[in-house]
C-alpha cells in the first residue's frame, strides 16, 4: 500500500468537516463503510465506523488526534497528515494510536461514494477529530 502522507499548505483548506469521536465504553470494532456514501455526514459516519479504539490496557492518558483527509473522486484516501496531537502522550502510546488511524483508513479507503459526492469531496482537504476520553474522570 501506498504511504499516506500528503502535506497541505494552510491556504488549500477549503472544505472542512467536523468529526468529535468521542470514546464510549469499550473499544470499538472497525466496520468498513456501507454505501452509497452521498453527505459529508454520510463520510463521517463511515469513518466513525472504521475507527476502533485501541485497548484500554495499551493506554495511559488517551489521546487526541486532528487528522487532515483528502479524497480522490473513487472515494480512495488521496492524502493524510496529523495536524495536532495530545502532547503529554509517550512515544509508545502515540505509535498506538498511528497504528489505529493507519488501520481506520485502510478499513475505509475506498469510500463507497456517489459520483456526486466523489466529484464535491476530491482533493479537497477535510479535517477530522478523534478524542479518546475514556480515561477522563467522570463528573
């Protein structure tokens, strides 16, 4: 498979799409996507599914990851770029969590997209949030 790193300047952002993961319960089971995808929300939904949450055991504090996607029209993963993470994570820790993303997007490229949604969605970067709160207290 082809490496999935793409780097974008700050002024080719023109699509951006939200997607809080927010960590409940147990770890998840990756799924791959179901489609016809046609919505942004459709995709966000596909990639919810494809992202399983690393065992509780391998973890220490959780982790926060905002992940720079973009798409060929096919739905394929065209580019991918971390552009913030939790800095009081370890080195062990953050290469789990790589391990998790590599996984989700390997899981979910291609994207089952419509063409319309493919010619909407292609080489235009969106920006998607994972935030593991299972360790957090609760109030």
């Amino acid at each position: 498979m082809r490496r999935l790193a793409l780097l974008f300047g700050a002024g080719v952002l023109s699509l951006a799409a939200s997607l809080p993961l927010l960590a409940q319960g147990t770890a998840g089971k990756g799924v791959p996507p179901k489609g016809p995808l046609n919505t942004l929300d459709d995709i966000k939904l596909a990639l919810r599914g494809c992202w399983k949450w690393p065992p509780i055991n391998e973890i220490q504090t959780g982790m926060e990851l905002t992940v720079l996607l973009s798409f060929k029209r096919n739905g394929e993963v065209f580019g991918a770029r971390i552009t913030y993470e939790s800095a009081n994570v370890s080195p062990k820790e953050r290469a789990v969590y790589h391990g998790v993303l590599l996984e989700a997007l390997k899981l979910c490229s291609p994207l089952p997209v419509t063409d319309s949604l493919g010619s909407a969605i292609a080489g235009k970067p969106m920006r998607f949030r994972f935030n593991d709160n299972r360790l957090q207290r609760k109030a």
